[in-house]
C-alpha cells in the first residue's frame, strides 16, 4: 500500500509540473525584450522639430522607449500606490529598457529604424533663453515610414530657469 501512495504521489507531482510547464510555454513574451532584440526593424520613424523651438534649440534630446505609455497610464490608474507618482511609476516601468537614441540633423530631423508595435518618445530641448521643453508622447509604428513633429503645441511641459 506505502509503494503505491508513493507511485501516486510522485505521478500527482509530475502532472502538476507538466500542466504548469505547458502554461508557461504559452505565455506571451516579454513585449520590451522582444522589440528592443528585433535583428530586422522594417519601420523608419521620422522625429521633426518645428516651429520656434527648432530656430533657438540649443541641445536636444530624443529617446524612444519600446513601451506602451497608454498601457502603464492604464496599470497606473488600476491600482491605488500611496505615495507614488506616475513619474516614479514610469521610471521603474522603464528601468532596464534600452531606448532609441537618434540624433538630429541641421534640419531639425532625426530618423530612427525601428520594429512594428508601440513607441514612446521622450524629448527634451534647452533653449537659448533658459527655457526648456520636454515632449512625451505615445506612438504606434507600422508600416515604412511615419513622421512625429515636435511642436509647442503637443508639449508636455515648458519650463523657464531664471
């Protein structure tokens, strides 16, 4: 009787792990890792800083995060964090994730090639006054070619140093 509680214990074990390991094989993957190792980006995105921001910029910056802003807005608002800011929520969200880091050209324009999914670009520009600029916002590539135009309108935030 002792030999076939054991057999039936260690079978019960198996199955579990079995039926968990089939689960796990079924998972999605990570969406971070998979956009940021894709070996073939078949996106150009096209990032144009205009009005009069491109005339006075001093030093700009632009990174584009493979994140779905709107989904970690979504995460954020779901659940109640005392003492958390959605900044601090964002930057935890977004600690080991390597961005895009084009630069700027004479023009104003900056191209990055990039996989298929959603984007998040983050910007920031210095000006010559002391003003600064910072630009977030949440973009979906597809297709060959798109373009994101920074302007003052679809600014995040505009600070003055004095």
């Amino acid at each position: 009787m002792t030999i076939i509680r054991i057999f039936l214990g260690t079978a019960l074990l198996a199955a579990l792990f079995a039926a968990g390991w089939n689960v796990y094989r079924r998972l999605p993957a990570d969406e971070s890792s998979a956009r940021t190792a894709s070996p073939n980006p078949n996106s150009e995105l096209t990032v144009i800083l205009r009005g009069d921001s491109a005339a006075t910029a001093v030093r700009t910056q632009i990174e584009i995060y493979p994140i779905d802003y709107a989904a970690v807005q979504r995460d954020f608002s779901a659940a109640v964090r005392p003492g958390k800011t959605f900044d601090d929520f964002l930057a935890q969200r977004t600690k080991g994730l390597v961005p895009v880091r084009p630069q700027l050209d004479d023009k104003g324009r900056a191209v990055a090639k990039l996989s298929a999914g959603n984007w998040w670009i983050r910007a920031h520009a210095t000006l010559t006054g002391g003003e600064e600029i910072e630009w977030r916002l949440s973009v979906n590539v597809f297709g060959r070619g798109q373009t994101v135009e920074l302007t003052t309108e679809n600014a995040y935030e505009r600070t003055k140093k004095f």
